[in-house]
C-alpha cells in the first residue's frame, strides 16, 4: 500500500484498529473544540512564497533538547503504543533511531522501559506523570537514568482527567468497559489482535514492578486513575528537577504566566501543547499561543510544540513562530497502526519530503534560520 499523506496513515488506521483504540488516539475532549482549533488556526496561516532563490541545498538538521535531529521533529510520548500495533514502542523507537529523530516513551506504555533499551542502541526520551505515589516517581527516574535517557519529559497538564466523550460510548474506560459492540468490533479485527497477542506485553510495562497486588489491565488502569494528583504545583516540579540529572522539558504550557515559571524551574525546554486537545475543551489551540510563550521565555531556554501537526508545511509554521521543533502523536499512532515500523518510517519520510519542499518555495534554505518572515 502507497501512503502519500497523514490522511492516508489515518485512513488505513481506521481500517484496522478496533473502533474504541481509533477514537482514543483521533478524539478530543467535550466538543473537540480545541481538537479543532488545532487543526483550523495551522490551516489559516498563508506563508510568502518567494522565487528565484537559490535553493539547491536544504539543511533540515537541528538539535532537540541537545539531541541531534535530522529533521525537527520528535516523536510524542503516547499512551498504549503497544496497542495500536504488537511491541509498538518498540517498532517507534526503532523507526526513530534509523532516521536520526528523539523518540520520548510515555509513562503509560506498553512495553517497558527496559524492553526499549534492550531493543535499540540509541537513547530515546522519557515522559513522566506526577503521581500521588513518589516513591513510583522515584523509581521510574532511577529507570530512565539506568536506561541512559537525554532528556525526561514531565507532563504537567493531566492532574485531573478531562472528559472525553468518544472513550465513554467506546467503553475505553477506567476499568474497561465491555460490551457486546467493543467485543463484536475486536473480533471482526483478528489481525490486530494476533499482532498485539504477539507482543511482548500486554498491559502497562512500566507500571507492573511497582504495582503491588493485581497486574492484570483492569486493575493497573484503576490504580492508575486513583494515582493522578490534583494538588501539584511548581514545588513538585522542584522536586522532580532535584532527582533528575539530565535534560528537563517541561510539557503542557499554554500560557506565557506558565512559561515564565516554568523557566524558574531550570528546566532546558517547554512544550506549549493543549494535550492534543484532550484535556480542557475550549482552550486555544497549541500554535495560536506559540508566540506569547516564546517571547515570554525570550530565549531563556527551549520552545516546541505540540498539536495538530500533520505534516512538514505545519512544521514550518511551528520553525516561523519560535519553535525549535514538533512533537507528533496522533500521527505516530495512525502510522503504527498502518504499518508497524515501516509506517512510522514513512511518515518521518512524508515530514521530511513536505518540509524540505515549504522550505524551498518560501525561499530559506536552513531550518535553523528561519523567522516570521516566512508567513504572510
């Protein structure tokens, strides 16, 4: 099969993933207002073309985080990987070290972090959840330390669960919830579910050596949900900061306020994300307040982003508003799904091909140089 675009990943995606995992990674929060924000405010902006300019040589490479890029762009820490497709963190991690891009394991994986390590030989990204249970948090830190992780991605925007109607109706709940449809639509899927059977894993990789009692997937999703605590604030940052010895980003801005706190913190990046839209409904979208938090920051420490990307002309508006780079999820998930590894490939191929053909007929030839100017 021939994909020549994020709508196609998404399309075969579609195809083959049980209907509950498919709304899980395409859906957002109450009305997707802010899922479709995303979208709407990146399709608005109109970039200069510009001509006759030399442009017979591109660099797309950068650093993330202080990590080498062959294009900007890393790969999102995503929950349940593993399900969209067999040892799916895995086949990431894998897609992303032969292309020369970070790839960040989520917290709520399905392979473990030892299980990555052992599959790849570059360092990959981790992504942690501030949880009531510190000694958890302790512990994972001394994993990803162990594992050799650059950088840890602490998200910061999911202390409470925001209401996300697609996962009620699906039974993607905590626990899970079956029903005669989900289990009718799961048998209809026998591909996927040989393909995930087949996996390493099948529940959260992470969670299983520090859950005491049931390791089953009801029960680790239930103590999962009890965990997330909603009195965090920025000393808990500071207690974070304290433990890990590597590269802090910071994930889940969306204010300029919380950039400039954010930058007390020591912290090396920030990731102005909404949570793909999954958290509070009716927030603006990722890209709209990409400038006010990368003025506020003022070259104190990095800025990604993170929402709605989809392909390399979204990324050059990201590079044109103060971006050092892009994080995809939604993407990574569809292009798992469509083809395991040689999906995610893929994709980073598509990222790569559109970026490097805005780049030319806007007239930059270095995606390190390039400014507002860029937009009309």
């Amino acid at each position: 099969m021939t994909f020549t675009s994020y709508e196609d990943l998404r399309a075969c995606a579609r195809r083959r993933l049980p209907r509950a995992l498919f709304d899980y990674a395409d859906g957002g929060a109450g009305d997707e207002l802010t899922l479709d924000r995303n979208r709407a405010d990146l399709d608005r902006m109109a970039f200069r073309q510009r001509v006759m300019v030399d442009v017979s040589r591109l660099s797309l490479a950068t650093t993330l985080a202080g990590c080498g890029a062959t294009l900007p762009v890393a790969i999102a820490p995503t929950g349940m990987a593993g399900w969209f497709r067999g040892n799916g963190e895995i086949l990431g991690a894998r897609a992303a070290q032969a292309f020369g891009v970070p790839f960040c394991l989520s917290t709520m994986s399905v392979c473990s972090i030892e299980d990555v390590r052992a599959a790849v030989s570059a360092p990959f990204w981790f992504q942690l959840y501030l949880m009531r249970d510190r000694g958890f948090n302790a512990a994972l830190i001394e994993r990803a330390r162990a594992a050799g992780c650059p950088a840890l991605v602490l998200t910061l925007d999911l202390t409470v669960m925001g209401v996300r109607r697609r996962d009620v109706k699906s039974g993607l709940t905590t626990p899970p919830r079956l029903t005669w449809r989900n289990a009718l639509d799961v048998a209809s899927k026998p591909r996927w579910v040989a393909g995930v059977l087949l996996g390493k894993r099948h529940t959260f990789g992470n969670l299983e050596p520090l859950r005491a009692g049931g390791s089953d997937l009801a029960s680790l999703a239930e103590w999962t949900a009890k965990q997330f605590d909603a009195s965090l604030t920025w000393h808990d940052v500071a207690w974070v900061r304290e433990r890990w010895p590597g590269r802090l980003i910071l994930k889940g801005v969306l204010d300029a306020a919380d950039a400039e706190l954010a930058c007390r913190t020591g912290a090396e990046a920030i990731v102005v994300s909404n949570h793909g839209g999954r958290q509070l409904d009716g927030a603006p979208s990722s890209i709209s307040v990409l400038p006010e938090v990368v003025d506020a920051v003022n070259g104190r420490c990095e800025v990604m982003l993170d929402g709605g990307i989809r392909s390399g002309a979204d990324i050059l508006r990201a590079l044109a508003l103060g971006a050092s780079g892009c994080l995809v999820g939604k993407a990574f998930l569809f292009a798992l799904a469509a083809a395991g590894e040689a999906g995610v490939r893929t994709l980073l191929e598509l990222l790569q091909k559109e970026l490097n053909a805005a780049l030319a007929f806007t007239g930059q030839t270095d995606v390190q140089r390039v400014d507002r100017h860029v937009l009309r």
